[in-house]
C-alpha cells in the first residue's frame, strides 16, 4: 500500500501528510478534483511536499480514500464500546456512513480516474468495510436485536441507498429512514 512516504519518526512530516491529505478530501469533496498547487496552499505546505509524500494525483487520490474507509472503519469499535448494538449501528449508519458516503461523490469521479491509471480500487478498502459491517452484524446478532445468518455483503449493498442523499435536503431524515428500513429487514 503506496499512500506516500512519510518516516515514522518525524512529527511534522506526519503532520504535513494528515495535512496534504485532509485539504485533498476537501478540494475532492467540493471540486472532484486534485491540484497539487491547491492543497500545498490549503494545507499550508510547499508543492514540494505533497510532490515528495505523493508522485502524481492517483497517489493521493487513492491514499485520501484509504484514509477515509479507515475512519469509518475505526469508528465501528468505538461505537460498539460506548453505545448497545442497535445504537452503535444506527449511529454508525446516520452519523458517520452518512456523511461519508454523501461527499464523497467527488471522491468517486475521482477514483474512476484513478483505477483507470493505477489499476483496480484497493481490496483492503472493501474487505475493511465489509469487515466493519459483520462486526456491527455480529454484536448485534449476540445482543439478540438481528437475526444470525444476515449477508454482510447484501447489508453493505442495501447500504448503498446513502449515495443518493442529498446534501441540501433533509439528508440526517433520510439517513435514519434508510437505516430504519434496513433494521427492520435485519430485526431478530
């Protein structure tokens, strides 16, 4: 996994990675697309720097989404260690899958671009989504709220509804309907 080279024993180029990164969620959020020149200035680095963690916009394309499927993927335990199951996952679902999956259609355009250059979309990124699924299924199927035997997979897909909602309408509604749907299809 190629998401730039940065040393683990310097704090600021640690810093200056989770910079150039957070700027390219952004400007991919708001744009679809990737300007080195741009991000420098938004994270408040030399072009140098995002050219030296990230040899061309793929790169970095593919490392702003690694990095946003292992946010949503780390989230899963905390929820799960804070909140009862069916919480955890609806809270998931509204709060955080949400959110991601709305801005990130910049993201996708953006992907496309860069698979086609690089290859195919990272497996690691949906084997951990798919992980972070069966986990939610999982704790909830031991507290009794989901029938066992539910497909992550067909979960996941059912999931993908969140893509189709609207940032400037009621998309927190909509999220918790969809989620309502789909704990009723799942419900023990």
């Amino acid at each position: 996994m190629t998401t730039g080279s940065v040393s683990p024993r310097r704090a600021d180029t640690r810093r200056n990675h989770e910079r150039i990164l957070v700027a390219a969620a952004a400007s991919l959020a708001e744009t679809g697309e990737v300007s080195f020149n741009a991000i420098a200035k938004q994270a408040e680095v030399g072009v140098g720097t995002v050219y030296r963690h990230f040899a061309n916009p793929e790169a970095l394309i593919l490392a702003v989404y690694r990095r946003e499927v292992r946010q949503i993927v780390d989230v899963v335990p905390v929820l799960l260690g804070k909140h009862p199951p069916d919480e955890a996952f609806r809270m998931w679902v509204t709060d955080h899958l949400a959110h991601y999956m709305m801005t990130k259609k910049g993201l996708a355009d953006a992907l496309r671009t860069a698979t086609a250059f690089r290859g195919e979309l990272p497996v690691d990124a949906f084997e951990d989504m798919l992980g972070a699924v069966a986990k939610m299924l999982e704790a909830n199927v031991a507290a009794g709220t989901v029938r066992p035997g539910l497909d992550p997979v067909l979960v996941m897909r059912g999931l993908g509804g969140l893509l189709w909602l609207d940032p400037n309408g009621d998309w927190r509604h909509d999220a918790a309907s969809l989620a309502d749907l789909l704990w009723h299809g799942m419900a023990a």
